[in-house]
C-alpha cells in the first residue's frame, strides 16, 4: 500500500481524463491539479478473478511506489495495469512504468 501521504483519497479522485501515456504493462493518468500522489485501478473486466486483481495491483502499487521515490511529479498518477502484468518479471514492470512516467516528470 502507498504511504497515506502519497495516496488518492476517494473525495479528490478525478472525474474527468487526464494526460495519458501507455506502456506495455498497462497505461498511466497524469492529473496536475492533484497534490504529488498515485493509485492503483484494477479493472474486474480485466482481471477475472480476486486473486488476479490483488496480485496486480500488489505488483503495480510497488511499481509506483519506487517510481514516486525516485522523481518528482506535479501531480496525481493513476496506474491502469493490463493482464501482462501479471506474468512480467518486476524489473520490467519498474522500468516500463518509469518510462511511461518521464513524459510528466519535473525534473526534465
């Protein structure tokens, strides 16, 4: 689970769509109106069953959490993982999301 701090609460969840970047492991939301914070959306569309939505969004929220420690964003993320996610090694999840997210990074 993301740090309190650095988590979506469910009042100030977006309606609307954000700026959006895709990697082969899912797609990420960029919302600049929101503090520097992320979350994790598993779909049961994609995900049958619980175990599957669980384990991803385990693999996801680690993926961020590393992401978020590394750089800086002026904004919300919203992660979106795909059922690749699932199968990939860790390593390159990391790497896909991290090169999804330079596209909304502060520091370029």
């Amino acid at each position: 689970m993301l740090p309190r701090g650095t988590r979506i609460p469910r009042a100030r969840f977006p309606k609307t769509k954000g700026s959006r970047a895709f990697f082969e492991f899912g797609s990420v939301s960029f919302f600049g109106d929101l503090p520097p914070s992320g979350a994790v959306v598993v779909s049961k569309k994609t995900f049958k069953t619980s175990v599957a939505r669980h384990r991803a969004k385990r693999r996801l929220v680690n993926a961020l959490k590393r992401a978020l420690e590394s750089r800086k964003y002026a904004g919300g993320i919203i992660v979106y993982p795909n059922t690749l996610s699932l199968t990939a090694p860790f390593s390159a999840i990391v790497k896909g999301l991290e090169n999804a997210l330079t596209k909304f990074s502060k520091n370029n």
